[in-house]
C-alpha cells in the first residue's frame, strides 16, 4: 500500500474556512491500549493527507490494516488564536477500518459543536 488509508482535515463552519495548524494525533487500538502510530498538524487547506510517520502500514498488507482507530484533534490550538473561547478543547473520532478503501475523517468544527461524517 503507497498511500496511507487514512487522511482527515477541519473545516471550521462558523467562517467557512479550513483549520490550520491543529495537532492531530493517530492512533490504534492494539490489546485494548491505544498506540500511537503518527502525528501532524494541519496545513493552510486544513488537511492532514502525510502524517509526520507513514510507516506504520507500509510494509502491511490492506487486511493487516483491519482494526479500531482514533483521531485526536487538539481544539485548544486552533482556538486560542481565535476571540471565541472553545467549549470543546479536544474531539476523539473512533472508527474501524474494515475494508481496503481510504477513509477520510473530516471534522467539521464551530466553537459550540462539531460533527463527522466517513468523507472519500
């Protein structure tokens, strides 16, 4: 496998525009402990596509992939540069991998909420 199966980015919907510069961390749920695989911070799109350590599934086949993983997004980052103090400091999105498609992991963000959806 040459690209990562998992991207994710921010679109903050009270401005419409994405969220740059959130730490994101990844991780996998591995003897019911969460192990860290990667890291990154978003670019000027709000886009993590290249996380900081891609090696982790290089050398797996697509079914070695098939597990439960986390998306940590630090909240308080993005906002502190923002006048609207942020009632979520973080978000957590959990999902599995079960099959070989690419799995987006948006996070659509305002200062009182946010939601997600499984993007393409």
């Amino acid at each position: 496998m040459s690209h990562n199966p998992i991207t994710t980015h921010i679109l903050d919907t009270s401005t419409g525009t994405p969220a740059a510069d959130v730490p994101i961390s990844l991780f996998k749920l591995i003897d019911n402990n969460w192990q860290l695989l990667a890291s990154g911070k978003t670019n000027k799109d709000g886009r993590i596509s290249e996380w900081n350590d891609d090696s982790w599934y290089t050398d797996l086949a697509p079914e070695q992939l098939f597990s439960t993983y986390k998306v940590a997004f630090d909240l308080d980052a993005y906002w502190q540069s923002h006048p609207t103090p942020a009632f979520y400091p973080s978000a957590e999105i959990v999902f599995r991998l079960q099959d070989t498609r690419h799995h987006h992991i948006p996070l659509l963000l305002s200062a009182f909420g946010y939601s997600t959806y499984r993007g393409s």
